[in-house]
C-alpha cells in the first residue's frame, strides 16, 4: 500500500473532493487545512489580496491511502482533470508500513 499526499491550494478542495469520489481507485481520503508560508510575491496573480495582506495562503494536504499499481492511474487523472491543480500543487508518495485495526 502507499499513501499518496497532496499539497492543493483551499480554493479546490471542494471540486477535488468531487472528482475523488469519482475515481474507482480511490475508496476514500483525508484532508486537512494547511497553511503555506513563504516569501510572498505580489507579481502572482494566484494570491488573493488576503494572501498578500496575512503572509500565507491557505491549502489543504489530502492523503490517500492507495494499492501500489493505483498510484499512476490516480496521478495521471489528476494531472489530466480540469481542476486547476496542475503547476499549482506539490504530491509524494511514501509506503504504508501498517494497515487499519
């Protein structure tokens, strides 16, 4: 098993969700709000006034939990969805060394 971790900006999370639920690999995921904190560059058009104003832009980390030949079939999906994810979200991949209780 691998667990597949997504780092999206909070403006998709609700259309993520959506399209999830949609994928037969997927029997479920987590997310969780994050913030992402860094040098804030006015030139980028995807930070909102509030962004600039606060210092950090809100995301969320959605985990799966996937069979190991599922991951590229999810990845793929994702890049190729209309989500406005792509170039605007960082994943990794890491084993899952213990199952559920």
């Amino acid at each position: 098993m691998k667990n597949l971790t997504l780092i999206v900006h909070a403006d998709t999370e609700q259309a993520l969700a959506d399209f999830l639920r949609g994928l037969p690999q997927v029997s479920g995921f987590t997310f969780t709000q994050v913030e992402e904190h860094g040098s804030q560059d006015e030139r980028n058009s995807e930070l909102s006034a509030r962004d600039l104003v606060v210092g950090y832009t809100p995301h969320a980390r959605v985990d799966l939990i996937l069979r190991e030949k599922d991951v590229e079939a999810v990845l793929s999906a994702l890049r190729e969805s209309h989500l406005g994810i792509a170039g605007r979200s960082q994943y990794w991949v890491t084993s899952v060394e213990a199952g559920t209780l």
